[in-house]
C-alpha cells in the first residue's frame, strides 16, 4: 500500500485498556487527540493537522470510518470501541479515496468478521478510582446463507476530579452499547453485511480545572478567595463549580453492504444512516460565583454563568463502485458518493448577576439570591441548524508497468452544497459576558472541489518496496455557526486545500521475524480551518476562521519485530514540524493577534512523540498457561495547545509508562491480567485554555497512576 498506515490490532488494544479514539493516541506516534468541553468539540490530529471547533458547519479534517461508514463529525466518534479486529490510522490527505474530510487523514475503524463455528466471550475489568467495565458477545452461524453476532458492553467510571463546591467526583463516565452484525451469503456470486447499533454514553463531564490565576491586585483580592478551597496549581485535581459539567450521547446507526461479483469484477453497494443526539451542560464561567468587575478593575457584582445545549444530528450516505481484477495491467476502483447530513443545536446561557451594593453586602464572594431586588437574570437563547449535500465521483488506479513497477493515479470530484439559519434572543438590550444581543442570519454556499495523487511505486526486492507520492486535498466550504455567531461569522469560510508530497520505504527482513514502514512528507495547507481564542466582553471565545497558510513536514518509522518465538516488540516514532505559515488574524481579534504567531507551532502536534511496546510469552511447565508480561511506554516533547502561542498554553514534555502481567490458557481460553497505568505516576494535560485572568485545563483519565484486573473468557 503506498501510503504511511500504522495498524494497531483488536487484542493489543483490550490488554492495553485502549478503549476509545481518545487513548487510541498512546499506540499511534502520529495521532494526538484534542479534549473539548463536550464531545462535540473534540477531535483528533494526524501529523499535527486537524479541525478544532464546536461550530456545526464544519467538518474534520480527520475522517472516522467505521466499516466502510464515514461519520461525519468526530464527536459521533467517541463511542467506546466494541468487537473490535483492527484500527487502521492512514496518515496525510487522504481525499480520493475516502472523501473530502479526510485532508489530514483517516481513522479507519474494522470490526471482527463472523467465524462459521459459534464462539463467544465474556470480558471483565475492574479499576482503581471505581472503574468497571462488562462486555460480552456471541457470533456463529444461523443457516448456511446467514452468520450473525451480537456484542455489548457497559463501563462506568466515576472520575478523577472532585467539585468542592456540592462534595460530588466527576470526570467519569457512564456507557453503554450494543452492536448486531449479519453477514449473508445470498447466492455464489453475491453477499452482504448488515451492520445495526446503539450506543448511550453519558460523561458527568470534561472538568475544566483552572490550574492558576495571573497575580493582579483584583485577582488575588476577589478571585481568589472566590476560588477557595481550590488552590489553582498546574497539578490541581479540584473544582468549584455550582453547576456539574455533563455530556449525554445517543449514537445509533444502520449501514448495509452488498457485494456482486461479476467476471472477477466486484460492485459494491453501502448504504447507511446515522443519528447522532447530544446534551451538554456546563458552568460557564468555571467557578460557583464569578466576580464581575469594571474597567477600572473594581468589582460590579458576582456573577454565575450556566451553559446548556443540545444536537440533532442526522447523516445519510450512499456509495456505489467497482472494483477491477487483480494482477493485471490496469487495476482500478471507481465510485460515486452521495452524502446528507442535518444538524440541528439548541444553545442557552443564563447569567445571574448583582449589582456593586449587593456584592458588598455579600463581601464580594457569595452569590445573591434571586428574590433581591438587585438581582438580574440575563438569558440568550440560540437555534441554528446546519445542511450539507455533498455528491462526488472517484476513481484510482495502479498501473503493472513491469512486475516490480508501478503507477498510481487518482481523481476525485466533488460538489458541496452548504446552508445554515441561526437566531438568538436575549433578554439583554446590550452585550454582556457571554451574551451578546439578539441576532438572526442565513446564509448558502456551493463549491465544486478536486482531490486527487500521483505517484509511482518500486521494488528493490520481495522484502523491499518504495514509494513517492503526489497528493492534492481539498475539504469543502464552512461556517462559524455557534451560539455567539457574530455579523463577522455569516460569509463562508474558503476551502481548504493542500498540497502533499510524500515518499516511502517498507522491509520486511528475517523471514519477516523484522517489518518496518519509514516515511517523510511534506505537505502545505492553504485556507486552512481552525479555531482562534479571544476575549469578547470578558469572556474567551473562539472564532472559525480561514487561519491562512499552515505546513506539516516530518518523518516517521513503524516498525514489529520478533527477535526470538516468545518476544514480541512494537512501536514507532514520529518527527513532526507542524507550523503557522502566515496567519490571518480574524476580525475583531486582529488587536490580539501578533506576528509573532507566524512561524510557531500549529495546536495538538507534538514535534517528537514515539511508542514502543513488549510482549514476552513465559510458558509454565507441566500446564497449559503461559504468563505473558507487557510493557508500553509513550513520550512526547513540549506541546503547544493554544493557536494564539501562550506561554500558558504549553503542556511540557511526558512519559507514560504501562505494564500488564496476563495469565492465559488458551486451550480453555481463559485469561487474567493485573494492569498498571501511568507507572510514574506522571500528571499531564490533555487540553489548556489561556484566559486573561486564568488558565483551565483538562486532566484525562491517566493523569494519575492507577491499577486494575482483566478477566476474560473465550467459548
């Protein structure tokens, strides 16, 4: 395959505890992961490139799919993986083949196939801090034509931060889901897979921890002690909030297969639906009572922000190709695309506040209560829906020019078709923190987009292959469709494009005993898609933008090794230079954006990040067990997560060290692992938000270490 691809197998992924597109990033050098608020704004990177926003008309630049199905937006992603056989991770613009939200790449998703003899399984896991998970599943045969499975799974975990402020533990979860899986074999020259499943996912938050506050005379009189018990320090694990952060996902989907073999020609169908329903909720100003203040810095009154939102989401697709017979001159597959999807959000924010002569009557610290005469209730109500229609043709080929060279081509046309309503009420005549004036706007776009490589492939050996590549991308028009839209927000983001250039070498040596997979790349992005900070009545917000011109050049080495029949060793490294080009600073924000942004680094791309893992297999003597003993350890340097280049948006360098030791019977396939994750003990961030006034952050699961046990059954 004449790409960069690293594969991470279903049962790496179980003895690792890797359950999710989230700490999918600790097997993958290229792949970094993006924690929003919600899921909705969360989103993954492949080579320090990827789409950051919570706006609804836009899409990733890090396409998901999942047997054969693209999901259209990456929260709809989150889902923990279930019956899982291997995850491809394809790195680079990935267009012709895969569609115009893949310009940074693919996460390609594939669950286990249906053996025809019945098998099953039961796993079981507990871990310390109250985590536990259940899954368990059933596949075989019904009849001759048709072989179905059926798995499900429920986790709970109950989380890593405590909220001072009502003695509750969040930052934990709630899961739970079901797949259905048909595989038929209708006639000799036709079968199909039928593919249904259900998931409901409910996190009592991504906690934003503030980990410290800038050192003003305002500050440290009012904020502070507003604060208090939390101390705001960068390994803080506290909050005080008076209102729990909370994401609840309902994820379910139809998709079906159809493949007709016609004379070694193969025609396929897929066909599928998706529904995506999401609520959040969440302090929005981070504390249980915010002290407003005036330009002069004094206070003007307490005030308590609440954020609540929901989504309706909706996506059909449908593909129709072709695909020619293998070991000829000309190989090919051709295809049409049509892909709908509608979103519809619902966003509130409610701010309490009061005035100066009641803050000090309350000695600037505790909230007033909602019967005082000096009491305002400020409210902003938004309803927007999004709309995108999206046909596309495709073709690509490779040509067997002799038996060790080889051409690749592909093509692929696009038309994109994009439209929003939005309208915001407020009860507030004038803008105030976090609410800004009624407002109404619609709006359309229609683009035409290419997409498409070229390249030439050669052996030096049967264990040596080479690769140069050629790569145009192109991901559609978009708009900054959110709650605090702007007049600035209703003209349509440009495409983004880039241009990518890439070369390979892949080996397999000692009767493959030694693989490895090396490449370097060099690809550049014009009008590119991302989010910018700024501070709008006080309050951080992000704007959408066309951020200007970025690049992404680096190397990367993947490699699996088998030096002696019990040890097995995995992993690779990644050298990532991910940079701002020239920025285009967004209106109003153009004041807060420096040139000196020009020539950093992009958010979320670590410049070094390397894997490596060990498996060595101790057979007991005299039984039928083996102890397996396993270790991973994942680094990455300085990373930078803040477009504007804070200082405070730097989360330092890191190393995750995790072990298992596993008891197994394979004959009676039995299995019992004691895990230990973050050995070192090592607190990292996953997400840093500067603000004028603090910092917040985002701690994930591993922030800490912790241990647990893993038992499973196979029947």
């Amino acid at each position: 395959m004449p790409i960069a691809v690293t594969v991470v197998g279903g049962d790496t992924l179980a003895q690792d505890n890797i359950n999710s597109a989230e700490t999918l990033t600790e097997a993958v050098p290229t792949l970094t992961f993006r924690k929003g608020n919600t899921n909705k704004d969360s989103a993954m990177n492949i080579r320090g490139v990827g789409t950051i926003s919570f706006a609804s008309g836009v899409e990733p630049s890090v396409s998901t799919v999942i047997d054969g199905v693209v999901y259209a937006r990456p929260g709809q992603a989150t889902l923990d993986f279930l019956n899982i056989d291997h995850v491809e991770v394809l790195q680079g613009p990935q267009g012709t083949l895969f569609g115009k939200n893949a310009s940074a790449g693919v996460v390609n998703i594939v669950t286990k196939p249906i053996d025809k003899a019945t098998t099953g399984y039961v796993d079981a896991s507990w871990f310390e801090g109250h985590e536990a998970r259940l899954g368990a599943g059933v596949s075989g045969s019904v009849n001759d034509a048709v072989r179905a499975s059926l798995a499900a799974y429920l986790g709970s975990y109950e989380g890593n931060v405590t909220n001072v402020y009502n003695g509750d533990t969040v930052n934990g979860y709630n899961h739970k889901g079901v797949r259905a899986r048909f595989d038929l074999a209708l006639r000799d020259d036709l079968d199909g897979t039928v593919i249904a499943d259900w998931s409901h996912n409910k996190d009592n938050g991504t906690a934003d921890i503030i980990s410290s506050v800038h050192s003003t005379a305002y500050n440290n009189a009012v904020l502070l002690p507003a604060l208090a018990p939390v101390s705001p320090t960068p390994t803080n694990l506290q909050i005080n909030n008076d209102l729990n952060p909370l994401t609840e996902d309902t994820n379910w989907g139809l998709s079906a297969q159809f493949n007709w073999h016609v004379n070694d020609y193969t025609l396929t169908s897929i066909t599928a639906y998706r529904f995506w329903d999401n609520y959040q909720q969440r302090d929005g100003d981070f504390t249980s009572s915010y002290p407003a203040y005036v330009n002069s810095g004094t206070a003007a009154g307490n005030v308590s922000t609440a954020d609540h939102g929901t989504l309706d989401f909706h996506q059909i697709s449908q593909e129709l190709r072709i695909t020619s017979p293998r070991d000829q001159f000309l190989e090919y597959v051709g295809g049409l695309f049509y892909f709908q999807t509608d979103e519809s959000d619902w966003f509130n924010r409610a701010v309490a506040s009061c005035t100066a002569s009641a803050l000090a009557a309350s000695n600037g610290i505790t909230p007033c209560a909602a019967g005082s005469s000096t009491y305002t209730h400020n409210v902003g109500d938004a309803q927007f829906e999004s709309k995108l229609k999206n046909y596309a043709a495709y073709g690509d080929a490779t040509l067997n020019f002799t038996k060790d060279i080889r051409g690749i081509a592909g093509l692929r046309v696009t038309r994109d078709e994009l439209s929003y309503n939005f309208a915001r009420t407020s009860t507030s005549a004038t803008s105030f923190p976090g609410v800004n004036p009624a407002f109404s706007a619609s709006g359309s776009d229609g683009h035409n987009g290419v997409s498409g490589r070229l390249g030439g492939q050669y052996d030096f050996s049967s264990n040596i292959h080479s690769y140069a590549t050629y790569t145009h991308g192109y991901k559609g028009p978009a708009y900054n469709v959110f709650f605090n839209m702007q007049p600035t927000d209703t003209k349509a983001l440009a495409p983004e494009t880039s241009n990518s250039y890439e070369v390979g070498l892949k080996s397999s040596a000692f009767d493959n005993k030694l693989v490895t997979a090396l490449a370097a790349w060099y690809t550049q992005y014009r009008n590119y898609q991302a989010n910018f900070y700024d501070t709008v009545d006080g309050l951080t917000v992000s704007h959408l933008t066309n951020a200007g011109d970025v690049s992404s050049r680096g190397v990367s080495l993947d490699f699996t090794a088998r030096p002696i029949a019990a040890l097995n060793l995995g992993g690779g490294i990644a050298y990532t230079r991910a940079k701002i080009d020239e920025f285009n600073c967004p209106p109003p924000a153009a004041a807060n954006c420096a040139a000196s942004v020009n020539g950093q680094p992009l958010p979320y791309a670590p410049k070094w990040k390397s894997v490596v893992r060990a498996d060595y297999t101790i057979p007991l003597h005299n039984t039928d067990y083996d102890v397996v003993l396993g270790t991973s350890y994942t680094w990455q340097s300085a990373t930078q997560y803040d477009l504007a280049q804070s200082p405070d948006g730097i989360q330092g360098a890191y190393g995750l060290w995790d072990a298992n030791i596993t008891l197994a019977n394979y004959a009676q396939g039995m299995r019992y692992s004691l895990l230990v994750k973050n050995i070192g003990d090592k607190y990292y961030t996953i997400s840093r938000v500067p603000t004028g006034t603090y910092v917040r952050q985002i701690a994930p699961r591993d922030a800490e270490r912790y241990w647990g046990i893993n038992v499973r059954k196979d029947f």
